[in-house]
C-alpha cells in the first residue's frame, strides 16, 4: 500500500531527510525492544556502523554526533514511563494499540521537547522527518500532531497532569515523576527504610549519567601512572577506591593505552571496593587460595588476582557460562601470579570442600543496582524476576560456605539493593540446616574513608549516597 499522502495538484512530492543520528538512536531502540538487547551493548556497534557509512559517502560523523545519539538514546530509555503517561495524555487509544515503533519515535521526540535544549519547533520538524523516513507519511502525520500537543506544555506542567498527587498515592506519584515502575519505587523504598527525601534522591541518581570509572589492576598500573599519560584535566581520582580513576565526560576508555593493554579496565567503584574488601577481610591461618564463584565477566575476578599475587595467593575463578568465562580469560590474561579460569557451575563445585580460604561469590540478580547503567532493565524486570533469582541465590551463597575451610571468609555480593537479594537470603542460609555455621562479620570497616554505611555488619552503597552502584556485600566466616 502507498503511504504517500494525496498532495495538492501541482505542488511537487518532498523526499524525507535522513537524519544519520536520529535514525541510529531509533534502530537502538527497536533493538531495546524487540530483541530484548542492552542499550550499552548495541549502541558502540551502530555508532561504528554510522561512522563507517559517513566515511564511505565523504561525511563526517563526529563526537557531537555520538554524543547527541548517545542522549537520545539513554535519555529516551531512562524516561520511557514518564513520556508513556504523557503520551497517553495525548493520543484518542490505549498505548497497547499504539504499534510499537510509533510509541519509540513519539518517545524520542518527547525527549527532545522536555529534556533536552533543542528548540521545540526543531524537536517536532525532526521528529517528524524520522517518522517518514522509518514509518512513512501517514502515521508521521499522527507523530507530528501528538508531538505538537506535548509541545504545548514544558514537563513540569505535563507532571502536574499526569502524576497522581504524593499525598493520595506517594508510590504512584514518584514512579510518573521519576520514571521507575511502581514495584521498583516500593522495593528501593523498603531498602533505604529512610524519608521522602532519600527515596527521591535515589530515584534521581537512577536517572542522571554515570562516570566512567577505571581500575587500576595493582602491579601492573596505578591511577597516577594512568593519569600522568593523559592530558591535564582528562581525569580525577576516585572518591573512595584506591585503584579508581573516574574520566572526564567524553573521555573514551578505549583510548587509553593501559586499558587497551588490560593493564586497568572500566570498573564501577563498588564493584572495586567489594573486591577490595573480601581482599582485606581478616582471616587466621593459610591465605593462600581465593575463589571467584561467579566470575563472568571478570571485572572483579582481575583486580582479586592481582590483590592475591601481592600476598602470594593462587585466584581460581569459576564460571558457568562457556562464552562468559572466555571473556573471565581476556580480563586475567597477563595477570600477575597464579591463576586458573574453570567453567564450572557454582552451585555445583568441581572442587572439594574447604578447598579455599576466600571466596566470593557475585550472585546473579535482578540488577536492580545498576539502573544507570542499564536503562532499560527496569522496564523489563518483574516481581516474580526476584523470587525467580532467589533459589539460584541461595545455593550459591551455601556453596560458598562449603567451598571455603573453617575460618576462612565468603564474599556474598549482589548488584541489587532488593531485601529479597540481599540480607534475606544471607539470613536464610545462616538459619538453614544443611550449610555450614558461620558467623557475619562487620564488613563497614573494610570500606575505609566511605561514610554512611549504615548500622552494618552488612553494607550496602548506593547511586545517591557514594556515586557508585548499589552494591551489597555481607562477609561470612565459616565457624564449623
């Protein structure tokens, strides 16, 4: 069927313009949504991919063009609920009639009018020019009249409309405001156990653009090494790790020749300070055989062995996944002293009991610790995703226990602040009869110089407090 619309006679038909960023950050959100891929994953692809193309026809596509692609994109992601409520506002039929890529350039577009600083008249024309290119003039004509209606009012005024009041329905009113779901709002909620005021600083951390941060793998470079070989200013020193380096906006990890070397890597500080501490964590007798658990990707599984070759220590790292313990051996390859990559499944060791002196186990989660990073995942997680996680999480935990000698430390960690995720289940293995006793231990002072970490003995850091993600440790040492 021809979607060119009927023009008047004698006026000639107008081809849309191809907009290389706009048409990029449209196919990453279709990517978002019909395949379920990550953001972080499929965006440095296109981005190449754009590039490429603007070479071979004698264009450019430079880093303002990455830049504006990148915020469209993240941007878009990090809002979804509180542009669909404003959408809704908008459009005569219930958004599950809307299709699909409709909804992601109308999204885009409310990105451009009420977040962003480009002109709205530019927002909408661009838009529009998106919608013929991708969806043809017909349903453009439907974008452009819903895009003009949100053009009526800045976002401020849409939240007025759209949000309940706090007093009527606080959880409903933050999750439209903030863009989490309502589940989400509650389950950070229960976890701060704090005011109004934390849960909104929280939910606000959730949506603002994380650093870059960088470790520094110890005996093969340090922060100062690194910073000395970029140009003054492209860096700072993190704010509580001692092998962290946060870049400057803009700055590509990519282009550092230690990370290029696997001499330091990109690390969220406290994925940095769990490593540390399970590291420092005080132990009687043999020190002498660390266990990663679950170490795909092998961010934390790099920096433990490089702390294990310091003390003369050995690092296994196990992990279930063939192709993820593949990427376990490119993290480890020229490590310093001894180190062993096994695919093996943690709930079921290959290795004999009490066999290890740490271990640490990164369990997986809903990640719910990591919205910054992932956009997208609060918009796909579910309820049930946290019971689901909940048997995998325990077996694991209890393994661990099994894994480490009497009087040696277990690690339990997680990239989600979710009770259910956390203390419930370090709670429920410590009182289960079939896992080894073992005692909690205070982990606040293994996280030197970081305030705010709460009564303990667990810690758990967040987005708002720290500027890390919300990591969770508990220390566990095995008593009999």
């Amino acid at each position: 069927m021809n979607d060119q619309p009927r023009r008047p006679q004698g006026k000639p038909y107008r081809r849309p313009q191809r907009d290389p960023v706009r048409i990029l950050a449209f196919e990453a959100l279709r990517a978002v949504g019909e395949r379920d891929a990550y953001a972080n994953l499929v965006l440095p692809a296109l981005l190449r991919n754009a590039e490429e193309e603007a070479a071979r026809k004698g264009r450019v596509f430079d880093r303002r063009d990455a830049a504006l692609a990148t915020e469209l994109v993240y941007g878009t992601l990090r809002h979804q609920g509180t542009y669909d409520a404003i959408i809704a506002a908008c459009v005569d039929r219930p958004l599950r009639d809307v299709d699909p890529p409709v909804l992601d350039v109308l999204a885009l577009g409310a990105h451009q009018l009420l977040a962003t600083r480009i002109p709205p008249h530019a927002a909408v024309s661009a838009t529009v020019e998106l919608a013929r290119v991708v969806l043809g003039d017909g349903r453009a004509k439907f974008v452009n009249a819903v895009l003009r209606r949100i053009s009526a009012h800045d976002l401020d005024a849409w939240l007025e409309q759209v949000a309940p009041p706090y007093d009527e329905d606080p959880e409903d009113h933050l999750a439209v405001v903030h863009a989490h779901p309502r589940w989400i709002v509650g389950a950070l909620w229960d976890a701060l156990g704090g005011s109004r005021a934390g849960i909104e600083d929280l939910l606000e951390a959730d949506n603002a653009r994380p650093e870059v941060t960088l470790v520094a793998r110890p005996g093969r470079s340090t922060p100062d090494e690194i910073a000395g070989a970029l140009p003054e200013g492209a860096t700072e020193p993190g704010r509580w790790s001692p092998y962290a380096l946060r870049l400057a906006e803009g700055g590509d990890p990519a282009a550092i020749d230690a990370v290029r070397e696997g001499r330091a890597g990109v690390q969220d500080e406290g994925s940095q300070l769990v490593a540390a501490a399970l590291a420092a964590a005080p132990l009687e007798g043999p020190d002498s055989r660390w266990l990663d658990g679950c170490a795909g990707p092998g961010g934390k599984a790099a920096l433990l062995a490089a702390l294990a070759a310091e003390r003369g220590a050995a690092l296994v790292a196990a992990e279930k996944q063939p192709h993820r313990a593949g990427l376990v051996r490119r993290a480890l390859a020229g490590s310093p002293g001894t180190h062993q990559v096994v695919v093996a499944d943690g709930t079921r060791p290959v290795w004999a009991p009490g066999s290890f002196d740490r271990v640490l186990v990164d369990v997986p989660c809903t990640g719910l610790g990591a919205l910054r990073r992932r956009p997208e995942a609060r918009w796909r997680r579910r309820p049930e995703d946290v019971a689901g996680f909940g048997p995998l999480q325990r077996s694991l935990l209890t393994e661990a226990l099994n894994s480490v000698r009497v009087g040696g430390v277990v690690g339990y960690a997680t990239c989600s602040p979710h009770l259910a995720e956390t203390r419930a289940v370090v709670e429920d293995v410590l009182r289960a009869e079939r896992a080894p006793a073992a005692e909690l231990l205070d982990a606040r002072p293994l996280f030197r110089g970081v305030p705010e970490l709460g009564d303990g003995p667990d810690v758990q850091l967040w987005p708002h407090l720290h500027g890390t993600d919300a990591m969770y440790l508990a220390l566990l040492r095995r008593t009999a």
